[in-house]
C-alpha cells in the first residue's frame, strides 16, 4: 500500500519523504506539479514507488483508481507564496484541492495528514489553536484558515485519522527553488556569500532593528512531528507545529554569520560587533508589506504537548548552524 506525499518534490514535501525512508518506508506515491522542473532534485536522494503529476493523481482519485491501495495521505502541496495576487488560484491549489483528499480519504477511511499555516494567526499576538486568536492578512493565510474550518467541522464525524499541522517559519535543506518565499536562513546565507554581509528590516511594529521575532522550526522537526501523528492513528485535531520559541530576526543572521566565520576559521562574534563591522545591514521596511507582516509569532505548544508529542526542537542556532554547513557542503 502507497503512502501518498503531495507537494513531494517541494521543501517540506521532500524532506517529509526522506524522512518515511530513515523510518524504512519506501512504498511512496510521490505527488507534484514539476512545472518547476529543477524541484526533482529534491527527491533524487529518495526512494520513492511512483511519481504522478497532481493532475494525474486527481483524476485517479475522482475515478477511484486507489481502491484500498493508499495507507495514508500527507498532504503538502500549495501555493506558499504569501505575496500572490491570484486569490482564485491560491483557493483552487489549497483550499478546493484540500477539500478533495479530505473527501476523498474520509470516504476511504484513510489517514489524511495536512499542512495548515501559522498565517492564520495573522498580526495577533496568541498563537493557541482557538478561532478567536485567527485573523489572516492575506488570500494565502485564508486559504488556510478556510480549510481549518471545514476540518473542524468534519472532525466529530470523521472516520479516520484527520491532523492538521499550523507550520510555523520553516527553514532548511531543499527549500532553494522557493526563491522570494525561501526562509530567512537562506536569504541571509546567500546575502552572505554575494555581498558580504546580511540585510535585515529596521525596526517596526514596536520592534527594534532586526529585532521582530518569529518561531523558526527546523524542516526536519516538522518531519518528526509528521510521522508521530502518523505512527498514532487514534489522534485528530488542528496543532501548532512550530518550537514554542520567539528568536529574533537578528539570531537568525548572527547564526548564519558565525556558523560561515566557523568554517573559516574566524572567531564567532556577537550581534552588535556584526552590525557594527557592516555584516548586518538594516534596510526600510517594504511599503509593500504594511500590514500583511506578521513580527511577531510564537506557537503555543500546550495541544501538540497533550497529544502526545514528547520530541524536542531544535534552536535557531543550533538548526541554523547544521543548515549552514549543509550548505557550505554542496
């Protein structure tokens, strides 16, 4: 039987993928739009059954093709970029494709496993898995927010195992083709190593410079999180799946920064000397994110905790750092 991964040659989808194959799974149905061709990269590492294109694999479904052949459904394909203003295609790729899997593996009585967003939250300042708390700021943020709801809906009814994953600021290996939507890790590297130094936002929103704050999550704490769920199938709910830590844009930099000095040989320096020697670089704020910036999240772990989750996260600096020399590696 297919353990299906949608958005599978993406960031999250990939690495959720290699993960299943460190677990020993390799009966996977990789599932995924390669418009963007160079994603493939992200899964020649990986063992996988089958490829389709989402298409393909929408058609299979809508003609019941998969008739008891799918063990469990891990649903990350979307639109990811925060910045697109097709509202219709962003509601078509998250919210009606969504709508179809949960249909469709409620029918079958099979494991559905999905991306949510920390969007939903919007410019909030509590981060608890409670309709009260979810005001998003753009089309994707309710995107999201939409499906939520129709989960919530579903859950007392549900047949089988529904979770839904509010991913925080995820950042690692494999996310290189995502370009403006990339985490601030990357940025901040590849600033690093063409200009020589790190350009962050000057302060906002009551913040000082670089000093918003986000909850960064390791891609590969994400994936752990993932196949807890899918190893206790008697679970549903929506849960934050972030570290439960606030660390500021400028932590992000000063790890990106010193983990590179590092592999030189150079001594690790703190924030200020960085800022003050021009490594960190404090640039406007863009007109164009007024009021669709979120400066501050935090994910509140109390729910994914009472689920069962026992698994710790990893820190910026320590996250940052294994993802630097992953890619200094390359």
């Amino acid at each position: 039987m297919y353990y299906v991964v949608t958005g599978a040659a993406g960031f999250i989808g990939s690495r959720l993928v290699l993960a299943l194959n460190r677990a020993g799974i390799t009966s996977i149905l990789a599932v995924d739009n390669l418009e963007t061709a160079d994603k493939f990269r992200n899964l020649a590492g990986c063992e996988i059954d089958d490829y389709l294109d989402k298409r393909d694999f929408l058609e299979r479904i809508a003609t019941n093709q998969f008739d008891d052949a799918v063990e469990a459904v891990l649903h990350q394909g979307a639109c990811s970029d925060t910045m697109q203003s097709d509202g219709r295609y962003v509601m078509e790729n998250n919210y009606r494709y969504s709508r179809v899997l949960l249909d469709w593996c409620q029918d079958e009585e099979v494991p559905f496993l999905y991306a949510s967003s920390a969007a939903v939250y919007g410019a909030g300042r509590k981060f608890s898995e409670e309709r009260a708390h979810e005001a998003p700021l753009n089309v994707y943020a309710y995107s999201k927010f939409l499906f939520d709801q129709v989960v919530r809906r579903r859950l007392p009814g549900r047949t089988s195992q529904i979770i839904g994953l509010r991913y925080f600021n995820v950042y690692g290996p494999n996310e290189a083709h995502k370009g403006r939507m990339a985490s601030v890790a990357l940025h901040a590297y590849q600033q690093l190593m063409a200009d020589g130094r790190v350009r962050l936002f000057v302060g906002s929103d009551g913040f000082a410079d670089g000093e918003q704050r986000r909850d960064f999550i390791h891609v590969d704490d994400v994936a752990n999180v993932n196949l807890h769920f899918l190893e206790h199938p008697e679970v549903s709910g929506i849960y934050n799946c972030g570290t439960g830590r606030a660390q500021s844009f400028n932590d992000v930099a000063t790890a990106v920064i010193n983990s590179v000095r590092e592999a030189y040989g150079e001594p690790r320096l703190p924030t200020s000397d960085l800022a003050l020697q021009g490594l960190i670089q404090y640039i406007p704020f863009p007109p164009q994110l007024e009021g669709k910036y979120q400066s501050f999240t935090e994910a509140d772990l109390g729910q994914l905790r009472a689920a069962g989750y026992p698994g710790d996260f990893l820190s910026v600096e320590q996250g940052v750092a294994a993802y630097v020399r992953e890619l200094l590696g390359k």
